[in-house]
C-alpha cells in the first residue's frame, strides 16, 4: 500500500499522534484540580483584530515555531520556557507577560476542538482554566472548533516526566535497571490510579508480622460461604501471590513501550477483589480515582483489627501499636497530668526552610527548592513542648498548661508519615523538603518518656470538674495542622465529627469555612454532658431512640452517642462521617465497666536500647497526594547469595533500585523495623 496517496499518510500520522485510552487514563491519574483565577475570569482584552495565519507559525521575538503561547490579552505570539523531553524555549512569552503586565496565555498547540488547552498565569504562576476560552480566541479571529491538537499539553509533559525520571526505570547512563524475580518480588498490575494499593501492600508483606499471619501454603483458608467478600481468604490470596515466588517470572509476551523497550518484566498480580473488598461502603477507596497511601494503610489496619485472628493467630496491625504519654504541667502552680494514647503510627511535621531565590536564577521551570532537614530534627518537633490555652481545674489558673508528648513504648515496626504540605488556595500542595534518612540503625532512647517523678505532684483526677470533656485526636489533629489549618479550626472539626480521622474533619471544615464562629475556640474544659453525668459510658435511651427515629440503628446510635458526649446534633454527624461502623451493640454493659476498670495492657515495649532501622518507604511523585504515582523501596535479600539491596516495586516492574538514597529524602511514608 503506498502511503502517499490521498490521505492516507494524514490519516496514519494522526491515528499514531492520537491518545489512547491507556494514556488518557495515565493523563487523569495525574490531573491535579485546575481552576479559573481572577485574571482569567477578568480578562479585559485589546481592541479585536484577525491574527493573519502566518503570523501564528514563529515566536514574535525569535525563530522558535513550537512551544508558542498566545497573549489572550493583546495578541501577541512568543515561546515558553524549555520543557522537559528536550521541548525547547526563550521564555518570551513570560518576558513578554512581565514587561506588559498580561498575565493570561494559551499554548496553542494544545488547543482542542473540544475547547481544551493549557492556559497560564504567569501571576499566579499555575496553570488555569479559561471558561471563555472559546471566544477570547474569537476575539483574535481563531476559531477553536478549527484547531488541531499538535502538541503535548502540560499534564501529558509531566506524565512523561515522572514516569521516566521520576521513578525512572534506568541508570543515568542510560541502561536499563534489572528485573529481579523469585520469592517476594512479585509486582501488583495497576488497575487504574491503584499504585497506592500496591506500594502499601508491598511494605507491609514484607514485614515478618504480616508473613507469618497470612502466608500459610501448607494451610487451606478457613471456609466461608462467599470467598470474594471475605478479608482473612483475600489476604491469604493475595500474601500467596507476593511471597510464594510461583508468579515472579519473566513474561515473554510483555509489550514494549516507549518507556520501557521490550525487557522482559513480569505480568504482575491484579488485586481487584482485595481492592473491591477494602473500598467496600468506603467514600474515596471504592472509587478509581487516586488516593492517599497513608489514609489506606490506617484503613487497612482498622479492617484488619476488626477481623478475627484465633489463636495461635496474631492480629498483624499489633505490630505497629505503641503507647505515647501526654504531659501537661500548669504553668501556674506546676501540677501535673499524664495520659497514655495508644497509637499505630506517627505523623511528623516536617520544617519548611526555602533556600534563597537567586540560587535558581535563569533556571528554566525553576522550582521552590529547600533547606535538608534530618528525621531526628522532625522528631524533636513532633515530641516538643508546646503551650495550651487551658484552665487548671486545682489553682484556677488562666496561663495554661506545658504540654509535650513523648513514647511510652515502642513498636516493633514504626510507621511515619512525612508531613511535607503547604495550603495554597485551600488545597494541600506537597513540598519537596529533603528528609535525611540513613540506613543504619538510630536510637530512639531520648524519646522515651521519663514517667511520673517522686517530686511531681499530680492533679486530682477524681475532681470532675478537671477532666476535659473533650481531647483533640492528637494524630489527625497533626495532619490537620499539617494542612495549614489553624488549630482552633481544626479542633472543632474533630470535636464535631466524633473525633475520629481527619479526613472527615477536612470535610467539615470545608463545609462550615463560613461560619460566623468558626475561628471561636471549641470548649476543652469540663463542662459534663447528661451521659458523662452518669458514668461517662452511659448512654441515653430516649436519645437512641430518637435517633432510630431518624433511620440510624441502635449500634451505630450507641456508638455515635457514646464518641460525641451525648451530643445529638454532633452525634448525627458522627454517623453520616463513619458510615462503615458497625457500632456499639452493647451486650454486656456491667461487664464492659468492670473490664474498664482493670488496668489496661499497654502496647508495644519499653525496654531499651530502642533502635530502628528503615526497611522500607512509600514515594510519591506529583504535586498532591490524591493524584500522581506511587511506588515502594523496599530493603530485601535478592540473588543466590541472599545479599541484602533496595529493590523497587513500581506496579509490575520489580527491579534492583538506583539511587534509593536520593529518593529517601522524599518518601511519604517510612517503615522502621526494631533492630
């Protein structure tokens, strides 16, 4: 067939220019929400003129004829800056957008008959969205539904960047990383936004706790009536597939693509029902859309927690459990106050310290860069004195309390959380701060809490006056702080959503922005409720019932009642933000008091020397946690000699890692093991 004839050769070239559903679907796994800004939506535009078409074909300052942005505001034609993938540019458009003050340009290569296009404002300095696209372009005599897409639009350029430099799957001279196959170096295939899936269950299967609990060959799984919807058979599948080494193997049939040519990668496995059966009645988990990897892997420990594990069986999440104590010391007349928290991970903020601006100077696309910070000095923050604003139920003292929060036990494996994000414009933005992390062994010893001294005099806990009727979740009050969110604001989010996660406290912050109180501090004192009045666990029968009224069944109302204090109208928000809560079914409440009154045992260990040692991490790569990709580093024993190196778990491509030591500075989430 000759290509020459008629249309055939525009017909072929545009079907291999074209977008295919894979890449569309790589596109939107990567989509950040992009909104209009003011000078989009203000747009006042110079006299109308007709833009002659050879005048569209080169940048007005230099030769350039690609990588050209139009001027919304007076017409005028200039290229971009370089991209990454060797796209080349001046900057005149920005030059020209600065020297004018015309802040608003489309790329016009991008431009879609569909009325898409990659829109800047060089001042805001983001991409936006133009809902007047179509007849700002009029105004220059273009008309859209003429145009054609040439060029690759930003998101598809960062696509590319990150899948083959973010998490590149080659060595700085070019060749490519080597697959490695056999027992626990099984790749997960992505089954559309769900490498947070996969990067959390490779972490955790590698973990002995979570081995020895759910790799049993040599065992039949427990029988149940529906397979597909049963946790212990899923994990047990799937803890299978990753560890027995029977699906790590080279598959002739892989195809090539322009990121990866033709090496001989494994299918991989496709959890779709472990991922079906976690998201079950979840908002954001049953959905295709990306997620956080850090909100999952707490999903998965309170899905685990909730199963049952008899005996010999070890519930695997108990791995992870420790204990932090709380001191709060007036600082009027010194008394003191101790609480224990049990915890199953720890979220560090991480100090923000830009270095200075001329350092990037003449950079093309040159980003915020930042000062290296060390995981001892996050820790030393996150376990820092902090002042409160709270009265002293024993001197009635107005200055507050001391408060700092150290370990009172440690885990046998330490999940943390980097807590790396700024608000901008109301939405969490990542930041690309350095965490230095070694692979040696660190000490932890300092961090442990001293206990109660002989010389400290404690406040009277049997005062009911003095006990707080509510106490900020301490890990999602950090991730909210993390988010930028006051911290007035966010306990009262905590406290008018049961106090639970911070993903449902974001949302009612989101709700009540509004609100006339919202910045009015949330009482913290000890005002008692009507339920804490008659015994603190009781629960109202005539508002159980007024709830079932509402449709909500008596668990769940039990439940809500029992997290919010009595409060009705919080505990109705409480159900509607922990839909998947089984609740409260209070069969036996006289036991339950007598179990509440004998010592609790706590999690986790004291004894010391308490060193850890990383043996893995989630990264991320992409400017949000709910969009990009998310692979894991993982420390194993790989060829004959059973030598220990950093492998990558990218999807299904499982290769010896490159460069784990700069991609530690920017992992999301650390897994420590006791050394």
């Amino acid at each position: 067939m000759d290509r020459s004839q008629g249309q055939l050769r525009e017909v072929v070239d545009k079907i291999l220019r074209a977008s295919t559903f894979a890449r569309q679907v790589e596109v939107k796994a990567w989509e950040a929400e992009i909104t209009a800004c003011e000078h989009t939506l203000m747009l006042d535009q110079a006299p109308s003129r007709a833009i002659a078409s050879q005048d569209l074909g080169h940048c007005s300052m230099c030769d350039l004829k690609e990588n050209l942005w139009l001027c919304l505001q007076c017409g005028n034609l200039a290229c971009g800056r370089a991209q990454f993938g060797g796209v080349s540019g001046n900057g005149h458009a920005l030059a020209h957008g600065d020297s004018q003050s015309h802040p608003v340009a489309v790329k016009l290569g991008s431009i879609t008959p569909d009325g898409t296009a990659d829109i800047y404002c060089y001042k805001c300095n983001d991409e936006k969205v133009d809902p007047e696209l179509a007849p700002h372009l009029a105004h220059w005599g273009i008309n859209i539904a003429e145009r054609e897409k040439t060029e690759k639009s930003l998101t598809e350029q960062n696509v590319e960047q990150n899948l083959k430099w973010g998490f590149s799957m080659t060595t700085e001279d070019g060749k490519e990383l080597t697959p490695v196959f056999g027992k626990g170096l099984t790749g997960l295939k992505n089954l559309g936004n769900s490498c947070y899936l996969a990067s959390t269950l490779q972490c955790l299967f590698s973990l002995p706790a979570f081995q020895e609990r759910y790799y049993r060959p040599q065992e039949l799984p427990p029988p149940t009536a529906d397979p597909a919807m049963d946790l212990e058979t899923q994990l047990r599948k799937i803890a299978d597939g990753l560890l027995s080494g029977n699906y790590s193997k080279p598959d002739s049939d892989v195809h090539s693509s322009e990121y990866s040519p033709e090496i001989p990668h494994q299918r991989g496995l496709a959890p779709a029902m472990l991922k079906h059966l976690i998201g079950r009645g979840h908002e954001e988990f049953s959905t295709m859309r990306q997620q956080d990897a850090f909100e999952l892997l707490l999903h998965v420990f309170k899905l685990i927690n909730r199963s049952p594990h008899p005996e010999p069986a070890r519930d695997p999440s108990r791995a992870f459990r420790f204990a932090m104590e709380q001191r709060l010391e007036c600082r009027t007349c010194k008394k003191i106050r101790y609480r224990t928290d049990e915890q199953d991970n720890i979220s560090v903020p991480v100090p923000v310290r830009r270095l200075p601006e001329s350092s990037q100077e003449g950079e093309a696309n040159a980003k915020d860069e930042f000062e290296p910070v060390t995981l001892e000095e996050c820790l030393s923050i996150f376990t820092g004195e902090e002042i409160v604003e709270l009265a002293c139920p024993a001197c009635s003292g107005k200055e507050g309390f001391v408060k700092q929060s150290l370990f009172k036990t440690f885990p046998q494996v330490l999940a943390v959380n980097a807590r790396r994000f700024d608000i901008v414009n109301w939405v969490p933005t990542k930041l690309d701060v350095p965490v230095v992390v070694g692979d040696e062994p660190f000490d932890l010893d300092r961090f442990l809490s001293k206990g109660k001294q002989d010389s400290e005099e404690l406040l009277p806990e049997d005062d009911a006056v003095s006990k707080p009727s509510f106490v900020p979740n301490e890990a999602a009050l950090g991730q909210l702080e993390g988010m930028g969110f006051p911290r007035v604001r966010c306990e009262k989010a905590l406290h008018a959503t049961g106090n639970a996660d911070a993903e449902a406290a974001m949302n009612w912050l989101f709700a009540h922005m509004e609100d006339p109180d919202i910045d009015h501090p949330v009482d913290l004192g000890g005002h008692q409720t009507a339920a804490s009045a008659s015994g603190g666990s009781g629960v109202s029968a005539e508002a159980i019932e007024t709830l079932g009224a509402m449709g909500i069944a008596a668990p769940q109302a039990r439940k809500a009642l029992k997290e919010t204090g009595g409060d009705m109208e919080r505990a109705v928000d409480w159900v509607f933000s922990h839909p998947d809560d089984q609740g409260d079914f209070g069969d036996n409440a006289a036991a339950d008091s007598a179990t509440s009154d004998a010592p609790k045992e706590v999690s986790g260990s004291a004894e010391l020397p308490a060193r850890f040692r990383l043996s893995s991490i989630v990264c991320h790569k992409g400017a949000s946690i709910h969009a990009g990709h998310y692979v894991a580093f993982i420390r194993k024993k790989v060829g004959e000699k059973g030598e220990e190196e950093w492998v990558l778990f990218n999807d299904e491509k499982v290769v010896k890692a490159h460069d784990v030591e700069e991609m530690k500075k920017f992992a999301y989430v650390y897994f420590f093991e006791r050394a």
